[in-house]
C-alpha cells in the first residue's frame, strides 16, 4: 500500500472533502485507512465501571485508502506516490509531482555477486 502511518493526507472524495489530517492506522488487507479527525461517527455506549459516565463516544471510523491523497513535504500539495531504487539498491517511496523521498521501504540488499565473492 502507498500509504503508511504517520503520512499526512488529504481527503478527495466524500463529506470530509479537503480535509488534512494524519494516518493513525492503515489496514493492508481490506485497503483501509484511519485518518485524525476525519469520518467520525458517534457511538452510544451504556454506563459500566470502564465508563461511568455512558452517552455517546465520537470515534474515526476507516476510509478506503483510494480516497485519499499523500501531502508533498516540498509542495505541500496532494501527490501521488510512486516507489524507486537507489543507487545503493535500497528501495524509497517518493512523491511524483516534486521527486522528494517519502522515506525508505526497504534497505538494500545483498546481490548474488556479493554472495559468491563470500
């Protein structure tokens, strides 16, 4: 997924439309994200010893990970992610309108030459 936690986002399509808020929680399988402050619901717990008070709790509820858009550090506009290889051989996430890292996914790894040399 080109979405990991800690990304900071815009919301494209839907109520929250325009919106900013951080990656809380990415789920890979389903391809859903949580974001901060962004597709709250209400939800109506009764009072117990954990909540004494009871009411309504507002919690973020998960998007689909389409819905959004990664934030360009250089820019600071939406952006699409795409994924390269250094010259090292080490893998990094990169923004595609401005071509800044994203981060690292993978470190570099070991060629089959070095491992024969060994």
């Amino acid at each position: 997924m080109h979405i990991k936690v800690d990304d900071t986002v815009e919301i494209t399509v839907g109520d929250d439309r325009g919106e900013r808020g951080k990656v809380l929680s990415v789920n890979g399988k389903v391809g859903k994200i949580v974001v901060e402050g962004v597709n709250r619901v209400y939800k109506h717990v009764r009072r117990s010893q954990r909540n004494p008070q009871g009411g309504r709790l507002s919690k973020e509820m998960p998007i689909d990970a389409s819905n959004v858009m990664v934030i360009c550090p250089k820019t600071n506009k939406p952006t699409r992610v795409g994924y390269r290889y250094l010259d090292d051989g080490s893998k990094e996430r990169y923004a595609k309108c401005s071509g800044v890292s994203l981060g690292t996914v993978s470190p570099a790894k070991e060629t089959r030459e070095e491992k024969e040399k060994s």
